[in-house]
C-alpha cells in the first residue's frame, strides 16, 4: 500500500513525503491530499509530525558522530559530515561510503549518500544525483574544475539551492541544467537574475570557498579506538579509557596545554550513545588522574553504570576546553604540589558526588543573615572573598557585629516561646517539642527587613539565649507589635 | 589568629629534643621531603590542646596532646549537645592547623545531609570565633554515611589538608573495627589528622567500639554569666565546652586516666588555644575586660552593663 504523509500548509492538506511506492505513482509533494486521493483511493495517509522527526534527525546526527566528530545538521532530512581526515582510518573513502551505506542499512533507514570535495557538490548529488545517467554518488578528491563541471553539468539548477521562484524564471528562460549556466557569458544572466546565482555555482564548483557552510563544532583534542566486536566488561573500558587518556595527554604535551573539560563518548553497536562529562579545578595533563576521574564518575552511576547491552565499539576522548599549563617544576618547599594535591582531591570528591556539592565559603556584605554567605563551588577559579580581618585593637566608633552562631538552621523552626510583651527577651520556649529554660539571655538584635523590595518581610529581633544546660540558641521574633498583631518566635541557629 | 612565633619555636624545641632522644636519623614529622617514608617518630610528637606553656587539664590527661597522624572521635553527651561537639571538633581542628608548616592548609568539612538538616550548616561568620579562617575551610556535602566514610577515607590519604572532619550521622550499623581501621591506616600513612564527629549516636559514646586512637564526649557547659542591671535576666558568657576522655591510646609510657572526669574548657581566639575554664562563680578579671564595645568578636567577654545599654541604642541606630 503506498504511503504518504500531509501537512496543513496555507490552509490546504498537501502531500509531505512519500515513500518509493508512492513516488512510483507519479505522485509528488506538494500536491493536494484531495487530488492524490482522488488518483489513487488505496493510498495510505498519515498526519506529519515535524517535531518527532526532528528528534529522530538528532538521533541519527548524534550516532552518525561515530565516523567523525565533525557533523552537523542539514535540516530538515539531511546530515553533512566532513570526513577530510577520517577516511584513512576505514580503508579509503570509498570503503568509508560502504560502511556508511552498510550501517544505515543496519539500522533500517534508507539513505542516499554522496561523498565530493566540496559541500554543495555533495549536497547536490545526494538530492539530485538520482537523475544523472550512470548514477554518480562519488566524486574523488583532487578532481580538476573541468571534469567536476562535466561531472555536474547534467544536474537540474534546483540542486544550487535556489528558491523556486527563480528556478521557475530560468525554466522559462530556457535554463534548465547546471551546464546551460557554466558555458553561458554571466553578465545577461545576472543582470536579469541577480549574482548570488554565479556565487552558488562556483561554490559547487570548488572556484571559492563558500560562504554558507555548515557549522561543525569540533573539539580541540581527541583520541579514539575503534572495535569489531563491542567491548562489554567494565575493567575492559576503564584500562581502554586509560590509553585513550595516555594518547589524549601527549597531543596535549605537544602543544603545551592542559585540559579543563574532558568528555567521553561511548557509542554502542545497537546506535545508542553515552556521553560523560568532567571538569577540573586546574589543567590536567597526566593519564592516571583523567582515567581515575572518569572511574569515580562511572562509579557514581551507580548499579547500571554505562548500560552496555552488546558493547560498544568506539570510544572516544575529547578535550572540550584546554588552557596553556607549562612543565611542572617541583619546586623546594612543595607547595606547588601541595596545591595539585588539593585540587586533586577536590576534583576526585566532585567527579564521585556532584560538583555542586564540593563548596567554598565567599563571604558577602550583607546584613540579613540568610544571605551572608554564599557556597561556591570548589572547583571555580573565582577565589572566595576572604572575610576581613577585623582590627580590634583600634577604638572603632561603629561596634563590631554580635557573635553569630556556629550551626545555622538551613529555615528558620517556629517555637513556641512565651516573653514579656512588647520586646521583652524569651522566658521559656519549645523547639522539637523539647521544653528550654533560659537561664541568660542577649539582645535583641534588630535586623530590619529589606525596605526598598515590595513585600519587605517583617523586622526580627534577634536573641542569644542559653538555657539551664548550657546550650545556646539564636532565636528571633519575627514582627514587631506595630507591624502585626501576633509576632511568632523561630529558631534560627544553634551556638557551639 | 594563627600561633605566635614562640610556640613554633617551642614545637620545634620539643621536636629537636626527642629526636635527639630517639637518636635516629633526622625525618621532619610533616615536611614534604618525607614522602610516603612512614615515620615512627611522628607518633610521638603530640599536638597540645591548651598553650605550649600552660597546658590544660586534658592535656595532661593525654600526656602531651593528641598525637599527629591519627583519628580521633568525637561524641555529643546529649543530642542538644551536637553543635557544641562540632565546635569543640573546630577548635581542635584549628589547633592542628596552627602547627602546619604553611598557614594556609585547608580544612576540609565532610557534612551527610542527615546533619545539615538536623544541626545546620556551619555559618561563616562565626568560624573565626573557634578559630578557623572561612577562606580555608572545604566543606564537602555527602548524602548517606557509607559516602561520607568513602570521602573522609580520601581526604585523609591527601597530605595536604591540615584536619580532615566528619560528621556523620548513620554510623550505627556500618562503622566497626574494619572501616575504622581503614581510616586510621590512611591517616597515619600521610600524617593528616582525622576528626569524626558521630553525630547520630549521642550519649552512646561509651558504647561505641572502634580503633581509633582517641574519643571525646563534649556537652555543652554552663558559661560564666555576667550580672546585667535593672534586675533582668544575665548575661551569657563565652562558651564553655564540658569534655570527658572516654578513650585515649596509651603512649610508649602507658598511662591511665579518669574516665569520669569532666574538663571544662573554653576557646582563646588572641592565642588560638584552650584554656580551662574558671568555675561559675568566679567573674572574669579586670585584664579580660577593656575599654572595649560591648561587642568584641575576639574575645567574646561582655562589657558592664552600662557598655551594653549605649551598644544597644547604637545597634538600633545602625539596623533601623
């Protein structure tokens, strides 16, 4: 049965894609539902759903990565992969667009590859190229412009992605092919139709570099291995991301860097990919430490670790960011290792547990409590504000703040307190349904509300208090008796 | 903050003068040249609690001090107590720090989130009244007790940090002669000292059995209060730690001591070490007291009262 799927565009349901069946019915997209179904009534139609294809395209771009990190998106059913370096590594590039073809086979998606020297070649013959007469989807480097031109000629003009417009002007001009434009002089042509078609022409033909090229996000550094069966045991890929890591460190020696970010990929035979990611504190640039990182960050994944169903069948090591380190001079007293120590472990700490979990103390100016210190993550560059040190010896006018104490609660508790109306100190309160009585008290300390915020909160007073044990709390009354009518009383922190 | 040059000079007096008794070759305790070389007279050298030259009652109940390289527990008598015991644990954890070699070693902080959410997350502010600089401190959160014990047993293999803590709050089923020997062998093999804080078990230090080297059970102890005027209510005083040995490995002489008997210790922030604590009666001399504001972080020793009533107007002239 044929199959096709529509669209809702301007209001009227056109054909969107067709399958091989369909296309054989002379059907075309873009052609009303009504009329398809008209034809041909057996016809199978189904709503398109753009944005499950786009993730299936993600999909595909994310796995297609295993034959070269440089690949990126050719929206909406395509994927342009640069393989100027990787062609070796399969035995040459045509053996390199068998395996292509052989594993999207495998995979169960029908794809038309095409491999030429420059982009919008290939892009041209993975579209067009099925009207050229043999069939040509492989073009070798080194080509010379005369035999690309004669290669290209038969191409229909649509395939220099010009919009429809004015390939429907050329057609009644008479120019229907690339070769009717390579030989023609240019100046009658532009004058009518406008330059950017001769830029697109000798962008196809290798003339220029052409100025829309797709962007590739590629890494500084990576080392990779390549398997022929999957690689199941986990001792297996932890001593394979160790030798990735001595290759990774001597490209980095090399030029004199450090990595800061390090990811890998591992990209398993059934089309899944697994990436995991680690930053550092400081460039690294030896082998054992990146592949105990990445241990510890296996570990943390806890009992299904890296799911390698039938194995993966290539690793890869990446060096997201790099900074420039120089050599590691020991220096007399060690504290330049003393630093790497603590970086290390550090690092180690937050590879296992969460880097947000690893923190600094940074102190801030701020007279509400709550936000007078802010955790920073250990492993950031920005060294915390140290707290200043405050001059006791010099008679200050402003006095310095009221001890503070030692533990503070992460919210502040309500208890129940009973105290002397309207600012008295606490007598007696409950917190944890333990009963204190306060044998000392201090205070109150006022801390006012942000004024210049909409829905300042209330005023607190706060108390240093210690009960008969001898245990201390920091207690506050939230409200004064002008601002509400019924103040309540927190516990706030708890004294050493 | 960080110990006077003549206590470094008495450290390294003692430390001159047992190697001489010992009469081996020359292997500084915590100097880097000696890497990975396990020295045995490193366990010898004690760290004192109180000043160099007026030690305290613990610390002649430990002989000394508490050794370099070892772990130490520490147990809250009450469970109101567990802040103090994370005080005193800070405290100590600052006396190690002012013998390192450098000033700036870290101290690293390793919280389950059991703790957090029961006693509170250390606050900056406060730290440098037990004597611990709050750019040098790490604080590690972890989110079971079998984590924590994985963190601490790292950082104690690192020779960096000056004290490595732990608080811990599941200890009950999982911590036994095995896992605590695991630290003690890591901390002796780099000579970082280990502090434990068994936040979960309070008032069950006696029953805990572990190989550490030594164990504190700390509650909280009455200050010294100061009269205020008007007939109100006093005014506490500085903190007062209550501490009893419960467990202490006996040196190469072999000692006893008393189990039963409670030290009352508070911290001095000018000379950064304990010091025995004056009973309640008796007040604070008048060299404690100076023409300072009433309130002085360093000392913590209130004013009279009538410092306090011209703090108090200013304190509301400032937050109003």
């Amino acid at each position: 049965m044929p199959l096709a799927t529509f669209m809702k565009i301007k209001s009227a349901l056109r054909l969107a894609a067709l399958d091989p069946r369909a296309l054989a019915l002379a059907l075309e997209p873009g052609m009303a539902l009504a009329d398809a179904r008209a034809r041909h009534p057996a016809l199978l139609a189904i709503e398109a759903n753009p944005s499950a294809e786009a993730k299936i395209l993600t999909d595909i771009l994310a796995w297609s990565r295993r034959f070269t990190p440089l690949a990126a998106l050719d929206a909406p059913d395509g994927i342009m992969l640069d393989v100027s370096g990787a062609a070796h590594l399969f035995g040459g590039e045509e053996k390199l667009q068998a395996e292509i073809e052989a594993r999207f086979q495998a995979q169960g998606l029908t794809a038309r590859t095409a491999l030429a020297p420059t982009p919008e070649a290939a892009w041209a013959l993975a579209r067009y190229g099925h009207v050229l007469r043999p069939l040509i989807s492989f073009l070798p480097d080194g080509l010379d412009e005369r035999r690309l031109a004669r290669a290209l000629g038969p191409l229909p003009l649509a395939a220099l992605r010009l919009d429809t417009g004015l390939v429907a002007g050329l057609a009644r001009a008479g120019l229907r092919r690339v070769s009717d434009i390579i030989l023609r002089p240019r100046a009658p042509i532009a004058a009518r139709f406008g330059t950017h078609l001769f830029a697109r022409l000798d962008a196809l033909l290798g003339r220029t570099k052409s100025a829309i090229s797709p962007r590739f996000e590629a890494p500084p550094y990576l080392a990779e291995r390549r398997f022929a069966e999957g690689i199941v045991a986990r001792d297996g890929i932890e001593a394979i991301i160790l030798s990735l890591a001595q290759d990774l460190c001597t490209l980095l020696t090399r030029h004199g860097e450090g990595a800061r970010h390090l990811e890998a990929s591992f990209f398993r035979v059934d089309g899944a990919v697994k990436h995991l990611d680690v930053r550092t504190s400081r460039a690294l640039r030896d082998p054992e430490a990146m592949a105990r990182l990445f241990r510890d960050r296996i570990e943390a994944l806890g009992d299904a670790g890296l799911e390698a169903d039938y194995g993966f069948d290539v690793l890869r090591l990446s060096a997201l960011a790099v900074e420039s380190k120089g050599e590691d001079q020991a220096s007399l007293d060690d504290t330049l290792n003393s630093e790497n120590d603590l970086a290390g472990l550090i690092d180690r700490l937050g590879a296992r547990l969460g880097v947000r979990r690893v923190t600094r103390l940074s102190m801030q100016d701020r007279h509400d409590p709550d936000f007078a210190v802010v955790y920073v993550p250990a492993a950031s560059r920005a060294r915390p504000r140290k707290c200043a040190p405050r001059d006791i010896s010099s008679d200050a006018e402003i006095p310095a703040l009221p001890p503070r104490p030692l533990r503070l609660l992460l919210h502040p508790e309500l208890i129940e307190a009973i105290a002397s109306v309207p600012d008295g100190p606490p007598l007696r309160f409950r917190w944890r349904r333990v009963l204190h009585e306060i044998a000392a008290v201090e205070g109150p300390e006022r801390i006012a509300p942000d004024w210049w915020k909409e829905a300042p909160g209330f005023t607190r007073d706060y108390f240093r208090a210690e009960d008969r044990d001898g245990q201390s709390f920091w207690l506050f009354r939230e409200g004064l008796y002008r601002e509400t009518i019924e103040p309540r009383w927190f516990m706030h922190g708890l004294f050493a | 903050m960080p110990a006077g040059s003549s206590e470094r000079v008495d450290f390294l007096r003692a430390r001159i003068a047992s190697l001489e008794a010992a009469g081996g070759s020359f292997v500084p305790a915590r100097s880097w040249c000696s890497r990975g070389w396990p020295s045995a007279s490193a366990q010898d050298l004690r760290v004192s609690l109180g000043d160099a030259r007026a030690p305290c009652s613990l610390d002649q109940a430990l002989r000394g001090g508490l050794p370099w390289g070892g772990l130490h527990e520490i147990v809250a008598a009450r469970p109101g107590d567990r802040a103090a015991a994370s005080g005193f644990t800070l405290a100590v954890a600052a006396r190690f720090a002012a013998h390192q070699a450098k000033t700036s070693a870290k101290i690293i902080w390793i919280i389950e989130t059991r703790a957090l959410r029961e006693t509170g997350t250390p606050y900056g502010p406060a730290l440098s009244s037990c004597g611990v600089d709050p750019a040098h401190l790490v604080l590690v959160e972890t989110r079971d007790a079998q984590e924590s014990l994985w963190a601490m047993e790292e950082a104690l293999k690192c020779r960096s940090p000056a004290a490595v803590i732990g608080e811990i709050w599941g200890l009950a089923k999982i911590y036994d002669l095995a896992a605590s020997r695991r630290l003690v062998l890591a901390a002796r093999k780099s000579g970082t000292p280990g502090l434990l804080i068994a936040a979960g078990l309070a008032g069950a230090a006696d029953r805990l059995s572990s190989g550490a080297g030594t164990r504190f059970e700390i509650a909280t102890g009455a200050s010294p209060r100061l009269p205020s005027a008007g007939g109100r209510m006093p005014l506490p005083g500085k903190t007062v730690w209550a501490a009893r040995l419960v467990k202490a490995r006996a040196g190469p002489h072999g000692f006893g001591f008393d189990r039963g008997k409670l030290h009352r210790l508070s911290w001095d922030p000018e000379k950064a070490c304990f010091r025995d604590a004056l009973s309640l009666g008796v007040l604070s001399l008048s060299g404690d007291r100076a023409s300072r504001p009433a309130w002085s972080l360093s000392t913590g020793e209130r004013g009279a009262a009538r410092d306090f009533h011209e703090d108090q107007i200013g304190a509301e002239a400032r937050s109003a």
